[in-house]
C-alpha cells in the first residue's frame, strides 16, 4: 500500500541530538514530514494541538510528564493521531503503561529509521507493534 504524501510528523525528546537525528529520518524517509518538535510531554500537548501531526515520535523519559502520560493526554484530544514510543528501553522491559496507554508502538531508537517509519504507518490499524520486521 504506498503511502499518500505529507504525513506530517512531531518529534518529542528532551535531548535535542535525539530531535536532530529523528528530524534527519524524517526528511529523508519520503512520504513523511517534519511538522516541529516538542520537549517535554507538556510541551508535547501544545504542540500536537497546534501542530496537529498525523504521527507523534515520543519518548518515554520526558521528565515531569512521561512520555506515556503525555500520549495519553494527546490522543485523549486527537484520537486519529498515531503514537510510536521511541526510548532506548530492550522491548522486553517497558516501564508499566507503555502498552497500554495508547500507543501504537514502540522502536527502539537506534531502530528508528524510514523503513521503520513506513512500516509503522503501514500497520497502524494494529493494536501494539512490539518489534519491526523478522523476529
């Protein structure tokens, strides 16, 4: 199935290497684009109210508001927006409420990349998508 054009994309991290380097993805994975980015979970909410991306990058370690509060919160305002945790936890030790919370996926940040990205928005209608392509 391709992908339509212009599926905007928020990044939301609390390191700014992390932001760049999702952002560069981003750009280059065709298909998709960059809306803006955010750097706490609270800040996440403004933004994704005012940005209104179709996919939401975020991280689970935000600070005061996790990652998983924050996308509650966003999807709870904006239930067609797409949700990937990305965070640099093993697939196997989630914090409690990473897949319950209303996220479609998690990707380990090193796995994050435009094959990924494609394949997540691919499989969206999906309940949970623990790991990406061959186990």
């Amino acid at each position: 199935m391709p992908i339509p054009p212009d599926i905007t994309v928020m990044v939301v991290d609390d390191q700014a290497p992390f932001r760049a380097a999702a952002r560069a993805v981003v750009d280059r994975a065709g298909g998709f684009r960059w809306v803006g980015d955010a750097r706490s979970g609270e800040d996440a909410l403004v933004e994704a109210e005012r940005l209104r991306p179709d996919l939401v990058l975020m991280d689970i370690h935000l600070g005061a508001m996790s990652g998983i509060d924050a996308t509650r919160h966003v999807l709870q305002d904006r239930p067609g927006t797409v949700v990937v945790l990305c965070s640099s936890h093993d697939h196997t030790d989630l914090p409690e409420g990473a897949r319950t919370c209303g996220a479609l996926a998690y990707v380990h940040k090193e796995e994050l990349s435009g094959a990924a990205l494609r394949e997540l928005w691919e499989r969206r209608g999906e309940v949970w998508v623990e790991r990406l392509g061959p186990a």
